[in-house]
C-alpha cells in the first residue's frame, strides 16, 4: 500500500481529512500532532507542528526517521492572491516558490475539480491587502507559509512532492491583528497573546476571530473531501 506524508501547520486543517480516513491511530511521535489511517486505499501520515517553514522541516525529518513514505504532501489552508479564488475552493499548486527557489509540484489524480498555479512560501503571515496585491504581481495565485519546507525535504529525499491547499482568505481581505507578532516562543500560535490582542481590541478583533473559525470549518471540509478522493 502507498504511504503519503501530509504536513499541515495546525490540527485543525486536517480535521477534514482525519473523518474519511479508516484505522485512525495516534503516533508515539515529537511532533504536536501526528495520526497515521487509511484514505482511499492509501496510508497516510498526519502530522502537524506549527507554522512555517523550520517547524514544517521538522516535522518531516522526524517523519523521515520513523517511516519512508512514497511521497510528502503540504496540505492546510491558503490565502489567496488571484481575485477569482473563492472561500473553500481547493488549490493544487503546480509550482512552490519562496523568494530564492521553485519547486516543482505533482498534480493528483482525482475527479474533482481544482483551482492549479504558482504558490509563494513567505516566512510570515501575510496580512495586508497591498503585499497580498505585490506578491500576487509576481504571477503567484496563493500564499502560505510551509510549503517550500516540505518541497525542499521532498527534493533532497528524491520523493514526489504535492501541494494541495484551501482558501482560507480572500486577496482583497487583510487581517486586522498582525499574526506573525502573535508567536509563541516556540513558534506557534499563542493562544495567551491572540487572547490578550482580542481584549484590548474586542471589537475588531473579535468578529476576525468569528470569521476565520467559520471559514476555517468550511475549508478543512473542502480539503477532506477532496483528498478522499484523490491518488498520489
């Protein structure tokens, strides 16, 4: 049976996938979250461990010393940079790019329909509606932060790379909170500082919030059902 290593930054954007998989169970693993199952007879590996591209690293070389999948996948969620990309509209890239490197992405095989084209891997969130409009002029169609880790390690481990993602945001939406400045020391998001930036500014902050957990349900559904049916 073909294994695929799928990386995600957070749980929450694999919690799509983890309902159509069989055989669910946990791995004894360093990472924050790392589940193996079943989806559409393949074996899967689930791993998440926090934004960007040094965790996202991480967590496939600790895969890599545990397991020799078949292929590794980046999978979670994007913002968009092309104006026609919907909320939930899956995006398969075709190319990852991160300032200095491409990398080349497969396609899977699958009868669902999806947006393709270039994505940019940036070192951090992208907030504001002009860098989403600077990047988007580069010919890039998405952006997201841990991709051109899990393309670099897939690279250099002579293993096919795919890269399927979910609009999580619109290119004509900025972000009122500045989500890079709300990392924890260990990278990821802290719960305490997005808390403590909801308080001081309820009531922006809060409907932001609202929003992206509203959206954050619809695309992890959106990449569940089409990673069920996709081959790798």
């Amino acid at each position: 049976m073909r294994t695929v290593l799928l990386v995600a930054a957070e749980p929450g954007e694999l919690r799509g996938i983890l309902r159509r998989c069989t055989r669910v169970r946990r791995l004894d693993w360093p990472l924050w979250f790392a589940r193996s199952g079943e989806l559409n007879g393949q074996r899967v590996l689930l791993v998440a461990h926090g934004p960007g591209r040094k965790l996202a690293t991480e967590a496939v070389d600790a895969a890599l010393l545990r397991e020799r999948p078949d292929a590794l996948a980046s999978v979670g969620f994007c913002g968009a940079l092309d104006a026609s990309l919907a909320v939930g509209e899956v995006f398969v890239a075709t190319r990852v790019e991160d300032g200095s490197q491409a990398y080349e992405a497969v396609q899977p095989d699958t009868r669902r329909a999806f947006r393709s084209g270039a994505l940019i891997s940036t070192d951090h969130v992208v907030s504001s509606v002009a860098e989403k409009q600077r990047l988007g002029e580069g010919g890039a169609a998405a952006v997201e932060m841990e991709a051109a880790g899990v393309a670099g390690r897939a690279r250099l481990e002579d293993l096919p790379f795919y890269c399927v993602r979910a609009v999580l945001d619109l290119a004509s939406e900025g972000f009122t909170l500045d989500y890079s400045a709300l990392l924890g020391p260990d990278g990821r998001f802290s719960r305490a500082r997005i808390l403590r930036a909801a308080l001081a500014h309820p009531w922006l902050v809060a409907p932001e919030l609202m929003r992206l957990g509203r959206r954050g349900r619809i695309a992890a559904r959106a990449l569940g059902e089409f990673l069920a049916d996709c081959r790798f």
